[in-house]
C-alpha cells in the first residue's frame, strides 16, 4: 500500500514538473513580462513617498532607458530588410495587389475608430463642467493643417536617406510681430472729467487708442528629431519590388538582407530575457515622474475613462470581429499569441520599438506567412494609428467642450477626416500623438495651447492607445494572409514528395538546399539538382557580394 502511495505521487510529481516545465517554456517571458509591469506599478507607487531628486530618477530609470535604446536600434535594420526581402520574393501582381488591400483595411479600421471615439465623448460629454484653471498660460506651437498634410508629402521623400534615419522634415512658423505706424494713431474717444477747483466746470480728456500690431508668419524649412520612418518605409517597398525584378543581378543585395533580418530577430531572441528586467524599471521610472495622482483623477477622471473605453470597444470587440468576418476563425486564440508584443507596447509606448517582437510573435506563434508579415508590420507600425485616431478625436472634442464651444455636424466630419489623415503622420515614439493633435484642433478654430489640459495624462493613455496600434497590425497581418494566400499559392504551387526538387549546395564538407540558405557562397564545389531518383550536375550563378 505505502509503495501504491509513493509511486502515485511520483506520478503526480512527474506531470506536475512537465506541466510546469512546458508552461515555462511557452508562456514564461509573457509571465514574467506582466509580472514586471506589475511590480513596477507598485515600486513606483511606494518610491514616490521618498521624494527622490531628479538625478536620482534618472539613475533609477536607467535600465528602462537601456531597453528603450535596444529595441529602437533594431527598428532600422529590421524595417530595411524585411521589406526588401519580403517585397523582393513576391510576384509583382501579389505583392501589388497586398499593398493595396493593406492599405485599404489600416485606413477604413482607422476611420471607424475615430467614429467610435466621437460617439463616446458625445455621449459621455466628459468636459461638461470641467473647470481646469491656468491652462491658457502658453500660446502652443504654431502649425496650420495645410502645412502638417504637406509635411507628411514631403517626408514620404526623403532629400537625404541618412538624415532620414534620425530626423523628419517640419515646416515652422515664426510669427515677426511689425509695430503700428504711429501716424496712424487717432483720437477715438473725448472725456470731460470734472474739475476738483471748480465742479460746475470740466476739462477734456482726449484718449488716444494705438492700434493693435500687425503678427505675420514667416515659413522657415526646419527638423525635428525622430527617425522618418515613413520616408524608410516607401523607399525599402520600392527597393523591394524593383529588387525582385531585376532577378539574378539582384539576388545578392536580396540575400544580404535576409541575413540581416535573420541576425536581427537572434538578437530579438537573445535580449527578450532582459526585457522583464528593464520594464519594471521603465514603469516605475514613469511612475515617479507623474504629477498627483489624486488631482488628476478628479480633473480628467471622465476624459480617462472616455479614451480607455473607446480604445476597449474598438480592440476587444470591433478588431476581432473583423478578424472574424474575413477569416472565419476565432480571433482570440490568434491574439493570445500576440501577449508578449501587447505587453512590451504597454511597457514602451512606442508601436516602432514593439515592432521586432511583434514579427517574432507573429512568426512563431501565429503561424503567418513571413513574407506577408515582412510587408503589413512595417506599413502597420508607420501608417496604421488606430488608438491614436480615436485619441485625438476624442481629445479634441474634450477640450471643445471644456472651452463651451458647440461643434455642429460640419465640424464633427472634419475632425473625424483630420483625425485619420493626422494618425497616418504620427510618428511611431512615445506621446507623438500630441504632435499632430494641433492639426486637429486648429482645423475647427479651438485653441492649440490647450493641449496643455491632457499632457499630464497622456502618457498614461499612449500606452493604451498603443497595444491598440499594435493588436490592429498583427490582426490585419493574419487577415492578410487569408486573403492573399491564394496568390501565394499560385506564386508558389505545392509540390508532392514524389514530384519534389530542390537544390543542394555543397561547399566544404557541408551540404545546404538552396531553399533554406540565406545566403549563396561565392566559392561552391559543386551543385546538383535533384529530381526524384534522377541527379542531375547543372552549374550555377555564384554571387560575390561586393560585385553587384
């Protein structure tokens, strides 16, 4: 009996220690990721009673710091040489007709979730009564609609790729104040003060009135700082597709990207297990930056929960049910595959930086087709805003009702149209957001200076608003991908084991298919083809890389 026992619990023992060594081995990084977040919540919170001096924050915030600059150097060599790769594989009526439908499915999800978060600040109305006081304190940044859409144009072009890679094109307007002539000035009005000698008599006081000075804008060309990740991504689409047409002439540049995508994502692989690590140094770090807790939940408590519930409506409901509607699957399993990037978007704010771990997600998890993936994340990541979107417009009716100034139904459609043309121009950082949202506002008259009402919160919200960003192009990825699988297939028809060829390069005393080499070697000993039981010698095109 006792030995009945023993063996029953080693049993038991055996299945739990696999149990928990194969949770661990699939869901150990997300557990220790949402473990991290949450520790940095409450490191933050308790830190915040010492006080600690800003050289102090910045000391403590420094591993956070660390992981932001690791995942934004990434961002570069990734979106080159997966869309230079990915583009360059593709047939060019596929390839051609991805992009459109892509483009097509991030502007219409975008648009819906503007109309999503202007139904809500209508209904809730979270700045009725709102008294927020010294928020016209600072006169905001000068930028007209005109110039932000031209902006956007001119960064699709780069003047300069390496400038591009740390800097974006802006226009500014400088107001030149001109004094009035004095000439000009005249008597406007005539008052008869009473004389203190005598009361039956007055003299008159002439009050001279200067006119107001005439402010003109001057356009001056400047930069702000931000990789032109937009610029990046046309021109590596474009390098892409010429790419695949060139053929053999340009299979060495197609090859050494994929090697570079290829050693980015084992740098993705091997830095992961610092990410729990500097998370909870980079929320806590926010966390003790913040202002008070408690004020701010009383001023912007309702415009919180506005933003939080449009952001939950469009991720949790609409998003899948698009996923569902074009695929026919249950969308929530594919998602769950997606937690560790949605928890790293939460982390970082920034879409650009979740941008490797999102391809990683999307690849092993997921099970998208890597050249789909290669193409929709990049585009995703620079043009698809979906949270920002509804941000902003829910932002700028906020701040409309604040200020007791009705919208009628004009303004609403301008908003909701300025909106997803100003998300397309955010940029992939932390709090970009706040950029574009002077587009936004001074499309329909309201005040640009009081953005200054929801800077204290933002941060908060960007994090939301990006999981959003991030969950609306792994969704997109996979819908993609079952609706242009049939081009995929017709670009590359499957083949039986009994009909099956490939190529083997042996070079050493190592032998290598072609298929699965990212790289040809420029000295090969011999190549054979294979066809079924039949070996045929056939020679082949061998690459240097440096003669292109």
């Amino acid at each position: 009996m006792g030995s009945l026992k023993k063996s029953l619990s080693n049993m038991v023992s055996v299945k739990v220690r696999e149990y928990v060594k194969d949770y661990c081995k699939r869901n150990g990084l997300l557990t220790l990721s949402v473990f991290a977040v949450v520790t940095g919540c409450v490191l933050g919170f308790v830190l915040r009673s010492l006080n600690l001096s800003a050289q102090a924050k910045i000391y403590f915030s420094f591993p956070g710091e660390l992981l932001m600059r690791m995942l934004k150097m990434l961002i570069l060599p990734l979106i080159t040489s997966s869309l230079m790769s990915g583009l360059s594989a593709m047939d060019t009526k596929a390839s051609g007709r991805l992009g459109v439908l892509t483009i097509t499915y991030y502007l219409w999800t975008t648009f819906i979730a503007v109309i999503v978060g202007i139904v809500l600040v209508l209904i809730i109305h979270p700045g009725t009564g709102s008294e927020i006081d010294g928020h016209h304190a600072s006169s905001g940044p000068v930028m007209t609609s005109a110039d932000a859409l031209l902006d956007l144009i001119r960064n699709m072009i780069p003047s300069n790729l390496i400038e591009a890679t740390f800097q974006q094109y802006r226009t500014d307007l400088i107001p030149i104040v001109q004094a009035a002539d004095i000439k000009e000035s005249q008597v406007n009005y005539v008052y008869v003060m009473p004389d203190y000698h005598n009361p039956h008599l007055g003299h008159p006081v002439f009050l001279e009135i200067t006119p107001a000075p005439d402010i003109k804008y001057k356009v001056i060309p400047s930069t702000s700082k931000g990789m032109n990740v937009l610029g990046i991504v046309i021109f590596s689409a474009t390098m892409g597709l010429l790419l695949g047409k060139m053929g053999e002439r340009g299979a060495p540049l197609v090859n050494v990207c994929q090697c570079i995508n290829e050693c980015v994502m084992k740098i993705i692989n091997a830095a992961m297990w610092y990410f729990p690590f500097g998370i909870v140094f980079l929320v806590a770090g926010k966390i003790l930056d913040m202002h008070d807790p408690a004020h701010l939940g009383e001023k912007l408590g309702m415009y919180f929960i506005t933003v939080l519930s449009g952001l939950l409506v469009h991720g949790l409901i609409l998003l899948p049910l698009f996923f569902f509607f074009f695929t026919r699957k249950n969308p929530f399993p594919y998602i769950r595959g997606l937690l560790q990037a949605l928890v790293i978007a939460l982390a970082t704010s920034s879409s650009s930086a979740t941008l490797p771990i999102t391809m990683k997600c999307l690849l092993e998890n997921c099970g998208v087709d890597r050249q789909i993936a290669r193409f929709v994340l990049p585009v995703g990541a620079t043009i698809n805003m979906d949270g920002t979107a509804l941000y902003e417009a829910v932002a700028a009716i906020f701040i409309a009702q604040v200020n007791d100034y009705d919208l009628d139904f004009g303004q609403l459609v301008t908003i909701s149209i300025t909106a997803t043309a100003a998300s397309i121009g955010a940029a992939g950082i932390p709090q970009a957001g706040l950029v574009t949202m002077v587009i936004v506002l001074t499309s329909v008259g309201l005040p640009p200076a009081d953005i200054s009402l929801i800077v204290a919160i933002d941060w908060v919200l960007d994090r939301f608003r990006t999981m959003i960003n991030v969950l609306g192009d792994a969704l997109a990825a996979g819908i993609m991908a079952h609706i242009c699988r049939k081009d995929f297939e017709r670009a590359w028809p499957p083949t039986s084991k009994s009909d099956s060829r490939d190529t083997v390069i042996s070079f050493g005393n190592q032998s290598v298919a072609l298929s699965d080499a990212p790289l040809i070697p420029h000295r090969c000993d011999y190549v054979f083809e294979v066809d079924g039981d039949n070996v045929l010698e056939r020679p082949v095109a061998c690459y240097n890389l440096c003669q292109v």
